[in-house]
C-alpha cells in the first residue's frame, strides 16, 4: 500500500472497492515483477521517511538554498547507499526517488559511460575507480553556446603540441563557451570535452578528453579555465536544483593521455590513427540511453496522470440542479476522453519501454558479434521513440495540469514542478525534430530499396507488404470491430506506409533527394510519428497477448490498447480516412471499460505521496484540508500585514505618495 | 523604433532589409491607428526607461521581494499617472507595460467594474470615489476551496439579521474558504464577496457584497475575517507577483446597504424583491471582459512569436558540410511550418479581438435599448473565442518555446515566464471546456430552431444556408483554389456546420436531450471549436478585404490569413475530408510569402526590448554576448565555489563522509 501512515480516512475507498482487476498484480505487470514492484517499494519508502529526502519546501527555496539542497541530499544519499551495501539496482532506485536532478546524474549517467565506451582499458582502468569511489565529480561537456544539436559544429579546438605530448584546449570564440553540461557549472571537479583535435596542421573532427577542470584541493578552477552557472530555468524548483554550466578554456594544456583513445588515438608524434575497433560500437551507448529515456516517459506520465485521475475522483462540480451532491469531475465524458487516453499512453509507453529494453540487449549481443544488420533500423525505432514519448508526456503533463482545473496551477499540486523538470527531455539527447527527420531519412532509404529486393527487418518488416498495405481495404464495418488487433495494427501499417510511400514520391519529384528532403521535411516528420505510433500499438497488441497473470489485469490491458489506439485514430483521423473511418461511439465503449477501473489503475503505479509530491494526487483523497494547510506555508504568510505595507501600500491609501520634486 | 539606445549593430538588418512591406504601416494596421502606435510608444518607453520598473530579475527575486517589488510598482505607477495626469487610456497602457500582474488589475478589472455593474446609484456614488482614488483597495472574491466553475455551488452564506439590519457573512465549511481571488491575499482592504443570500428562511441564491476585510488604520485582518495567501504558483516571477488568497469569515457583520442592489434588494424587514432593471444587462460587462482577454492572448502571442522569429534568425544550425556557414533556423521548413502559423494566429486572434470590441460597443447599445435578440449570439461568440484564443495561445508559447531549442528553457529568454503567466487565462473567467460546451447548447439550440424558420444572427448567420452548406461540393481544384477567400469560407462553413448537424442527430438519438448532451460531449466541444475557428477566419478575410494602406502591408496580411486558414485545414484535415482535400504544397507556398518578411511582420508588434523581456528576442538579434552575460547575475555565481561545498561535496571527494553512527 502506497498511502502514508497518517492519512486515516481513504477519500477514494469507494473508488477502489468498484475495481474489477486485481491490484497487485496490475502493480507486476507494471513493474515487470514481483522482485521489482518489492525493490521499487522498499526504496520508495527508505527515501520517503528520511526527513533529508524532504521535498514539499523545493519550491519555495532560493537558487543557491536548493542547490545546497542538492548538494545535501547527494552525500547524504551516497552514505545511505554505503551504509546499507546497497545494490547497483537498489542505488539507482534510490536515486529515481531522490526525485531532485543534480551532479550525480551526469556523473553516473554520462561521464562513466562516456569513459565506459570511448576510453581504452587502460583509461578505464585508471579513471573509473575514481568515479566509482566520488574521488572526482565528472560531467560531460559537449554542447556550447552556438551550437547544440549539430555536434560536427563545435568549436572548441584540442591541438596536439608534440613538443610537450600533451593537448591544449582552447575556446576561440564566445559562441565556442561550454554552454548547459548539468553538473558544470558549480559541482563537478572534471569533464569529459568534446573538441575538434587538431594535430599536425589537421582537424580531424570532434573528440571527447578528459579535462581537469577544479582544484582537488580547494574546488576553485584550474588557472585558464573558466566557470559558472549559466541562470534560472523554467519553473520553480524543478530543475533548477541543477548547476547547467558554462565553461571557457584559454589555452589549458593535458597529457595526450587524456584523449578518450578507443576508437582512435594520436601517437607521441602526433599523427592520427584510428583504432580496429568499429565505431558502430558507439551505437550501443545511445541505444542505452535512449531506452531510458521512453522508461523515463512512462515514469513522469504515470505520475502526472496519478495526479489527474484522483483528483477528478475527489473534485465534484455541478449536476446538482435537485440540491444533491454535485457530479465527480471523473464523471464527465469530456474529462474522460482528454484524461483516459493518457492513462493509456502511460501503459503504453510503459512497454514498448521494457521491449527496447530488451532491443538493447539483443543490439548489444549483435555487435559483440559484429553484425551490424539491424543496427539502423534499431536507430530510427530508438530515436523516433525516444521523440515521440517525450513530446507526447510533456504535452500530457501539461494537459492533465489543466484537467486539475485551477488548483493544478499551485505549485502544491507538485504539476507545474513536474512539468518544468520534464520538458528539457524534448531537447537533450537530440532535439525530437532532428530525431524524427533522422527516422524520416531511414524510413525514406528503406522504401527506396523495396523495389530492389531488400527485405526491412524488425519494426520496419511490415514495410515489406508494401504491396498489400498500398491497397488494402479495411474490413471494419461496425464500431466493436475497431476492436479487433488485427483490424488496429492493419490500419495503422496502411496509414504509416502509405504517408512514407507518398513522401517518397514526392521527394523524388524535387530536383534532388537532398532539395526534395527539404522541401517536405514537414511532411516526413508526419510519416516518421506514424511509423513510431505504428511502434508503439503493436508492441502494446503483442504485449496483451502474452499470459498475463491476475483477476481482470490482463482484459484491462487489452481495454487500454483499445482506448490508445482508437485515441491516436481520432486524433489523426485525416490520415486514416484512407483505410475507414470511426465513430465516436467507440471512443465512449472503451473509455466506458476505464471510469470503473480508473483509480485503481493508477494505483498500480505504486507511487509514494512522497514521488507524486502532489497535494491534489494523495493517495488518500484528503484533498482540500491539504491545500489549506499547504498555503500557510508560503513565506508570504509569515507576517499577517506584508512587507512593503507601510512603504507602498499605506501612503496610497492614505493619499500620501510623494510626488517627485519636480512637479 | 523599438530599439534600445544601447544596441549599435542591429544583427538583423539584413533580415529587415529584405521585407517587401511598409513596417511604419503594418504597424498601425496591427495597434488599429497612429494615435494607437504613437500613445502605445509613448507609455512603453516610459516605463522602459524608468528603473523602478525593471523586471530582469523577477524570476530570481524570493516570492516575499517579488511581492514587495510589485507594491512597489503599482505605488511608483499610480504616482507617475498622477504626476503626469495621464489619460485612462494612457494609465492603463502604462500598466500593461509595467507586465507584472498585481492587486490594482482586480481593483481596475474587477473590483471597480463590479460595483458600476451591480451596484445602485447610491452604491456607486459612495464606493466609486474612494476606489478611484485608491483610499480603500478591492478584489473580487467569488471562487471557494472547492467550487470553481459551478457559481450555484459556491457555500459561504450572507444571512439577513432584521433586528440588527445588517448581513452575517460566514464560511459554513473549510471547502466554502474564498480561494483564488487575486490580491487578497495581502493588499486588499475590501472585496466583493459572493455569497448565498438567505433572508427569512429562505436560500436565495449567489448575490454580491461589499465587504470591509482590513482594517484602514494598520491593514490587519479585521475580527471574524482570516485572511492569507495560497502559495507559490507555475512558475519563477510570473504570477507569484499576485498574492492570490484565501479568505474565511466568522460570522462577520456588515450593513445591510452593502448588498449590490442593482438587480434585488433585501428591505428593512428582510423581503427579498426584485428591481425592473433586467439582469440580462451583467452580460454586457461579461461580454467587456472576454473580449479584452482575447486581445490580451494577441499580445500574448505577439510576445512569443516575436522572441520565436528574430531568435530563429540568428540561430544557425546544420547545412554547413563545405565548411561554409550554417543555415538560419528560420529557414527550415520544418521550424517555417511551426512557427508562421502561430505569427498568423496572433494578426487573426488581433482582428477578431478588433472585431470583439465593436461587438461589444453593439451590445451595450442593443441592451440599452432592451433589445436582447442577439445577446446570446454574442454570449455564443465571446464565449468561445476567449476559450479557443486562449487556449491556443497557451500552447503556441509554449510551442515558440520549444523552437527556441535549449536556450528557450532558460528564464533569460522570457519564455517560461510568458508561458507561466499565461497560462491560467485557460481556466478563469470561464474554464475553456465549460465555455465552449456553453457554445455548444446555443449551436444546438440554434440548428433545433431552423426547422421552424427561424433565422439564425450574426456569426450564426451561416446556418441558414444549412441546405445548402450540407450538399454543396468543394469546387477546389488545384492548391492555388485554396487561396481563394470565398473557397476557404465555404469549407470552414460547411465544415462546421456538418459537424453541428451531425452532434445534433447523435444528441436526438439519445432517451433524453440531456442525455444524449451528456453523452456526446467531447464531440461537441469539437464542433464548437470549428464554429469558433470559422469565426476567426471569416472575420480575417473580412479585414484584408478593407483599404488597407501602406506598401505590401494589405498583400502580407492576405498571406498570413492564408497561411491561418490552410493551417487549420491541415490540423483538422479529418473534419475537412467531406469537403475535399489540401496539399502539403500550399502550407509551404504561403510559407514561402512569410520568410523574407518574418523578421519584419513581428517588428509591426512595435514591443521595446524591455516588454518582451527577453534575451533570445532582442530587437538588435545580438543574443549570445547578452545571454552569456545574463548568466553570470545569477546568485549562484556569486561565489566561485558553491556554498555547501565544505558540508557535502569536500567530505565526499575525500571519502571523508560520516556514515551514521549504528554501522
């Protein structure tokens, strides 16, 4: 049970009793087992009774009081980590809970794997046990101020001096400053650098070192090395906790040994060789992170969507012409056509999350073995996904925001914070847009070989029935049949196919591919997100056709692909006009199926009132004494009559404003 | 010109150079006349230009400073418009410009409007001057706890007592608390209170009282009355500057004279009796405010738009693999199909908010004359543009945001800070969903009536062409058809029309009307939205078929109505099937009229520096020098090494934590 030991009284009993699923077990199928619904839950509530953990003062904090904060809730995690011999496993949750974005984030997240996969054994011999023991902080600094996703624009130089054997990195312009590495700015002691390198009069593009960037002894940079914050962030709170960094070098020299040398290396005489190892290895890193990414997704649309739908069980709001009690929100139809649909997308992203997981693997097993066969079709699948589902949840974050109505706006309903923090996974880790065109591209590639045998494998295979797809006619005459997988998955294969096809067409007509790209880049990014949906229904469709064990878990699952897919239907009901049509009678069948289920649902997620942070999300429904006791924390309430009174408002009043001298 | 003195090199001449329009006179196409311009001009410099009125610190300033800065304006504004014996319209010019939301918007825009709304002569004559002259401060306090949209729910009660003639206002629960009100909180002393009107036993439901909450001598609460504030709000600076509040009564007293007595009077023995002054004359102050919330979301919009364009026409980004320079961000076909649209929404949404305000000077003088015919058209009409201006220019913030890349996420941009502002335009003064399901009844209502002959009004003047809109065939050819106004028009009428007739069907299927409403809701809202947005384009077209002056001003502005309307139809295109089909190659025909004049069509909005606030958006384009200097005023820069470093970092780094004493 996630509901806190004081709450006394559950608000939502009577929502819970109308379940018709088993909870628990739901809370497996979320998970993906009982070990991990159990480790999640122990670690939940290790951070959520330790008063340190504490968060509901986040946004009230100045920028320099949250980061010391953060800096607090750090250590004191890395010593709960120690003193408990916790688990890789048990660490990383730990940290989910913490809930607070800083340093160690990049650190474990970035600058270990970046040594991980680009250093040779002999780099990560010496410089990992230093990360694994915080004997240094690292981050990883790669964009800079003019420059983000195009990584081939960077400016930032490492030339070889072969008189001394050593790299000096420089920044030659303003827009070259190291400009949003989290961890940067305040924290970390080094950097993994991304810089052109430069050897014998050459460059030779950009390359990651590793970079010394703060005293050992004392924190303060390293003479010709320039540091900072680089300001506030949206929200309050939120991620703001982070110290985002600039950074400027002026002419600061490292040992050759410090370029990350897997790949290629510089010898003591300076020239460039490359290594036998391939670069498709590299690959491997962003696979991993991305499948994080959609894990992340889920995580955040889950709590966002916990949010909504215990409020809207708790808010009422008219239908009480008689003088009874008035209807609960959860109630109106056009709350549960806006709000289901991303209870779904929730279940949704959640696995095709676990099956990139499993892509991961099966990526990783592949390269170990040299084959490179799939590894572009598992690019565009991990990079569309990672766009879509982060789109997707933070435009869902916000919507079930507004679906709290006004109190949805008060940073105690923990929505605004959980807006704020979520929408730079827009951007980083490649801009979605540039993503999409990436899968567009692949998409594009791969329908041109069509025609000359070559068979698309994994989530593109289906590209392979171009000749069917083209002309299939759906079969679907009644409303219930929309219910049918198969009927789903058909319609939005022709639909996917047909816009890349059509793309493909038009592209051609250009006077080149690459001005034809261009011309309807608007157009493939469209194709792109169908191909991605495409994704996403169907490894939902294989999903409930697993066993699945539990009273009703396993018809609720299949309610809930239904309630995603015909949402995507409607929502982009142009593009499938081709293939049929449905009726909004539908969309009411399935989200009918949720109301009953719909708290409970959520329940599922097993979150902590301490992770929702959300007064409005409690799991006990206590809703309204909350908000009124949350109030009276606001610093402005520590004084009845406020600062500035007898200045501002009381010569006003009393009609004694000094005029300037002058009149 | 816009420009700050301080800028000498405008980074975006050649940008400007190349615009094929006369700016000076899209200019006062767009403020509605050169005195409009000039006075405009006038006050934004003024306040620009006044250091007490500097805002690029709000978002780092604690709530409490933030509070205490926006007493401060409005005291140093009122003396300023004083001082100058400013004219109405220039005051409140001058507060637009000062852009910071605080108590004296409710005592303008609600307080004071109340009063002349509902209150007597005798009312008005005592409470007008002492508001006029700011002697006492009001807010307007409807909202509670837990009743929003639903005014017939709201529980605090105003109890007529005949022996001592006075009212006893009381929050019978802690739901009933008032919540929300804007400047409550701390800075009102009075406030128009609604509560249940009981007299002699019986609940007469929601009147308006004028009641005293602080005392005159030293502001604090007075006896009965708790008053506070609600907490932190979406955001850094934004809204937090309001101090929106909570406020409870206990039993507390007032004259019976200080009931709003326009409307119904309570007598001396306590018989509630109406007044002859027709109640459907509030609607004329309902219809004055949201038409001025649709021109405060083209302001809005204006706002993002203008940071969106000039940003993307300094960013540069990929298209440099010779070695040459990058491409502008701007010319990207897919940022040109995100961001002209939305400079295309904010010169629509600006002409229907034009439009709105003659309406309304229509209105008053029809009610005046007590002819109430069209009141409910135009309930229709405000209505639902307030809700679909608004909530479209919520998530186009955003959406420039989001265009803007990483640095739109940093608050020196003014983008999060617009967006967080902005945002609960979606919710007061009428939910968006509440709203435009009112649309929806009055459209049902009104094609309910065709039948009967009766002849539809004003912007529903088209549905007594249903037998013909119902059949008649798209006669658009080719993508250049599209361009055509009449054409466009027929498709936006047919279109919504359709999906009128078609909810009005499903409805009357239904086993009741009410029902059947119930049940069809969310296609309702849909409905609603595409007979708004018909409204928005026929008003556009109606505009750029006037004289309009000016070198190539009339020819932009008939491309941007262009570039609206195909949006819209791409949007929507499932809506728009039945009527035929667009091209992706008109969206990008129009586009292609908009690039070279971008730059310059958001120059027309005339914002100084200081109002739009913004770093990325700044009139010279010399971004990166500015951002890169904004970040070093962060207090987190105020040191080298971070506070919390000797605590939590230096323990960590020298593997010198404590672990707790237990291990």
């Amino acid at each position: 049970m996630a509901m806190d030991a004081a709450a006394e009284v559950d608000h939502l009993a009577a929502e819970r009793a109308a379940a018709r699923f088993d909870v628990e077990e739901m809370k497996v199928a979320w998970a993906g087992s009982r070990h991990a619904v159990d480790v999640a839950d122990r670690m939940a509530r290790l951070v959520a009774s330790d008063p340190v953990f504490r968060k509901d003062n986040r946004t009230m904090l100045s920028r320099k009081d949250l980061f010391k904060d953060t800096l607090r809730k750090a250590a004191h995690a890395w010593r709960r980590i120690v003193e408990l011999r916790l688990t890789e496993e048990e660490a990383n949750l730990l940290r989910l809970y913490v809930d607070q974005p800083g340093y160690v984030d990049l650190h474990w997240g970035m600058f270990v794997p970046a040594i991980k996969g680009q250093g040779t054994e002999e780099q990560q011999q010496k410089w990992l046990p230093l990360a694994y023991k915080f004997q240094i902080i690292g981050c990883y600094a790669q964009t800079e101020l003019g420059h983000g996703s195009n990584v081939q624009g960077l400016e930032t130089t490492a030339t070889f001096d072969p008189k001394t054997d050593e790299f000096v990195i420089h920044s030659p312009t303003l827009t070259s400053s190291k400009w949003w590495p989290g961890g940067l700015g305040k924290a970390s002691t080094h950097a993994v650098v991304y810089a052109r390198l430069i050897t014998e009069g050459k460059d030779y593009g950009i390359h990651g070192f590793i970079v010394q960037l703060r005293s050992l002894v004392d924190h303060s940079p390293l003479p010709g090395v320039t540091l900072g914050d680089i300001g506030g962030k949206f929200g309050s709170g939120a991620y703001n906790s982070m110290d985002n960094g600039v950074l400027q070098f002026d002419h600061v020299r490292i040992p050759r040994d410090q370029m990350l040398m897997r790949l290629s290396q510089v010898t003591r005489e300076g020239k460039y060789v490359h290594s036998d190892v391939p670069k498709q290895l590299l690959y491997g890193t962003m696979v991993f992170v991305r499948q994080s990414i959609v894990a992340d997704a889920s995580k955040a649309l889950s709590r966002a969507v916990c949010i909504a739908v215990r409020y809207s069980a708790i808010r009422k709001q008219f239908g009480s012409q008689d003088g009874g009690p008035e209807t609960q929100v959860l109630n109106y139809k056009t709350q549960q056509s806006r709000l289901f649909p991303l209870l779904a997308s929730a279940y949704a992203f959640r696995f095709v999350g676990d099956w990139l997981n499993w892509l991961y693997t099966d990526v990783t097993q592949k390269l170990e073995a040299k084959d490179f066969s799939t590894l572009q079709e598992a690019h565009a699948c991990t990079a569309g996904l990672k766009a879509v589902t982060t789109s997707v949840t933070a435009d869902a974050i916000e919507e079930c925001r507004k679906l709290c109505g006004g109190h949805g706006y008060l940073n105690s309903s923990g929505l605004p914070e959980l807006f704020a923090v979520y929408v730079p996974a827009c951007t980083y880790e490649g801009d979605n847009v540039v993503l999409l065109l990436q899968v567009a591209r692949i998409l594009m590639k791969t329908v041109s070989q069509l025609a000359s045998g070559k068979q698309p494998v994994g989530t593109m295979a289906y590209m392979g029935k171009v000749q069917y797809l083209m002309q299939c006619k759906c079969a679907v005459n009644t409303a219930e049949d929309w219910l049918n997988p198969v009927a789903i998955q058909e319609a939005f294969e022709a639909r996917a196919l047909r816009m890349v096809v059509n793309c493909a067409q038009n592209v051609s007509q250009a006077s080149s591919q690459e001005e034809g790209f261009y011309e309807r880049s608007p157009d493939l990014l469209e194709a792109a997100v169908a191909h991605i949906q495409l994704i996403i229904v169907t490894k939902f469709i294989e999903k409930v056709q697993q066993d699945i064990p539990g009273d009703g878990v396993k018809e609720q699952l299949q309610n809930l692909c239904n309630v995603y897919a015909l949402y995507i239907l409607h929502k982009h009901l142009g593009d499938f006009l081709a293939t049929g049509c449905i009726t909004p009678k539908q969309g009411a069948l399935a989200n009918e199926q949720v109301r009953p289920n719909a708290v409970a649902l959520v329940d599922a997620f097993n979150h902590t009132d301490h992770y929702l942070g959300s007064v409005l999300g409690r799991y006990d429904g206590n809703v309204y004494p909350a908000l009124y006791e949350e109030a009276w924390k606001d610093p402005l309430n520590e004084t009845v009559v406020p600062e500035g009174y007898h200045e501002y408002l009381r010569p006003l009043l009393k009609q004694q404003l000094k005029l300037s001298s002058r009149l």
